[in-house]
C-alpha cells in the first residue's frame, strides 16, 4: 500500500478522475446532451498537461480529457475539467477561463494549423450557490452595439452541492456516487454523519482498492474536523474485506503519524520523539472511536499504558 498522505480536495477530485471507469461514468452521467451527442466517450484518452498559468495554479487545477469526434472527422474535442480551489463563489472565473482557454489554444496553434475545441466544465462543491457570470459582465459599462468585440464562450458548471442526493445516488458509478456525497457533504459535519452509510455501504476494495483507498484516506483526513468516531464508519461498511482494508489503512495512518513523531525527535532525542508521537496517537485513536485495547495492539503498549495517557481510571 502507498503511504496516505492528505488529500486536499482538488487532489482528490483529481485523484479519482484518474481512474478511467470513474472518468468515463461521470462524463455519461454529468455532462449535458448536447456535449455527450458529439464525442465518442470509449475513446477518452487523458492529456498529461495542465492550461493553468502559473498565476492561477492558486485559484485553479485541472484534468483534460480528450474524445474523438462522432462525425467521423479528423481531431478530436477536448473536455478541460476545471475545479474551483475556493469553497466559495469567484465572480472572476470567467476572466480566469478566458485566460486558461487562450492558453490551451495558443499551445495548439503552435503545433498545427487549426484549433480543436476545448470544453471548460467547472466543478464546484462549495456550500454557496453559484451562478458563473460570462466574461462580458465584468466589463464595466459596456455598450451593447460593442459587445461584438468581447470574447463569448458558454462554461457548463457541475456543482455538487446543488445536486439532489437521490440523484447522486441514481449514478451509474457507485465509486462516482461515493465520491460526490463525501464533496457535497465535506463542509458540513452534522450532514456528513446522517449520509455515511450512503457514502461507504456501496464500495468495495475488491471492485477498485485504489478508488476505494482515495476515498478513505480522503475522508479519514477530515476526521479530526467532523469528531465523527472510527466505528461509524465502521458500521457501514458492508464487505469482510473493505471493513480488513479500512484497519489496514487506519493502521497506516497511526504508523505515519508515529514516523513522524520519531523524525521531529531525533533533534531533541528519539525516545522523547517517540513517546510524544505514541501520546498523539493514542489521543487521536480514541478520540476517533477505538477502545482502549485496539489502541493498546495498535500501539504496541500495555493497556494500562494506554489508561494512563487518556487519564483513564480503573
């Protein structure tokens, strides 16, 4: 298993995307008719580039996704997934997509002699709803007979917050499903526990184990946040297998965090850094849900060692 590390939220979008399934299922499920009609969706290859400019890499990521053309022309249209780095609306966006698409395109026409169209698809999971402006509203008192001099493009927008949940949950993807849930749901603790079974009791390692890795890594990093205790999730977890895979994975991330206990110890003394790290661990494992003797074989200590760090009597 590779080290879990924090997945921030981009990160993880981005993660998931990677994997072709997923990919192919939320562009057949996410993306309006009239897009759909004109690529040929088995034919999705990815594009290892990114269109941000160095001085949108703050506000902005994305995943290019290329699919041939269904008229069976030569070339190829380009879906450019763009996703919002802020929970929050940004009344520029559009000034920023002219940049991104005049940077895409202008890597084109270096290499050939005409164009292919880039798509902007916006994904949004912040909790206030959002409608993106086109780029001739930000010009300041523009006369209408001079609108015919600003750039126009059309920019479809999936915002999962303001999806229906039974509509997420009607995907054909359950991995899709899973990881759209856990995004609308990400910023709201009190809403996030009452839809846990729905997020984790359709997954299964043994259907994808690096989609389902991503999602529970994603997630256990958000713990601490939400207070939402180890065993709830626990509970839904529907397989023998993704409930060994879930400790496995916990298991990973209690050692991680006693590596680097040990590392920041070296400096003053590796058995301090180390009994610091151990404290850390235990306080974050029961916090989370564990008993005191899941945190005594997890941590290799005595029970009574574990009793004595929480301040426990008895």
């Amino acid at each position: 298993m590779t080290k879990n590390t924090p997945i921030p939220h981009d990160k993880f979008f981005k993660k998931m995307m990677s994997n072709r399934q997923f990919a192919l299922d939320f562009c057949k499920d996410l993306l309006p008719k009239k897009i759909l009609r004109h690529i040929r969706l088995e034919s999705l290859s990815y594009i290892n580039e990114s269109h941000i400019t160095p001085d949108l890499k703050g506000h902005l990521a994305d995943v290019i996704l290329r699919f041939k053309r269904t008229d069976g022309k030569q070339g190829h249209y380009y879906i450019s997934l763009i996703i919002e780095h802020k929970s929050h609306p940004d009344n520029k966006v559009a000034g920023q997509l002219l940049v991104y698409l005049s940077n895409g395109y202008g890597k084109q026409l270096k290499h050939q002699p005409q164009a292919e169209l880039i798509i902007p698809v916006v994904y949004y999971h912040g909790t206030q709803k959002w409608e993106i402006r086109p780029f001739k509203d930000l010009i300041r008192d523009l006369p209408q007979e001079l609108e015919c001099y600003v750039p126009s493009f059309d920019i479809f927008m999936i915002d999962v917050h303001q999806m229906k949940e039974e509509d997420i949950l009607g995907l054909t993807n359950m991995f899709v499903s899973s990881a759209l849930l856990l995004q609308k749901y990400i910023l709201d603790a009190e809403a996030l526990t009452l839809v846990l079974d729905n997020i984790f009791g359709g997954i299964n390692p043994d259907d994808d184990g690096n989609l389902f890795e991503a999602i529970i890594v994603y997630f256990m990093h958000q713990l601490p946040k939400h207070k939402i205790k180890i065993t709830e999730i626990m509970e839904t977890l529907q397989t023998t297998s993704a409930k060994r895979e879930f400790i496995s994975m916990y298991e990973d991330l209690i050692q991680q965090g006693v590596e680097q206990g040990m590392e920041k110890g070296m400096e003053k003394g590796m058995e301090k850094g180390m009994e610091q790290a151990i404290n850390r661990s235990v306080k974050k494992g029961y916090e989370m849900g564990l008993s005191v003797q899941q945190l005594s074989m997890l941590n290799d200590i005595s029970i009574d060692k574990v009793k004595e760090i929480l301040n426990l009597r008895g």
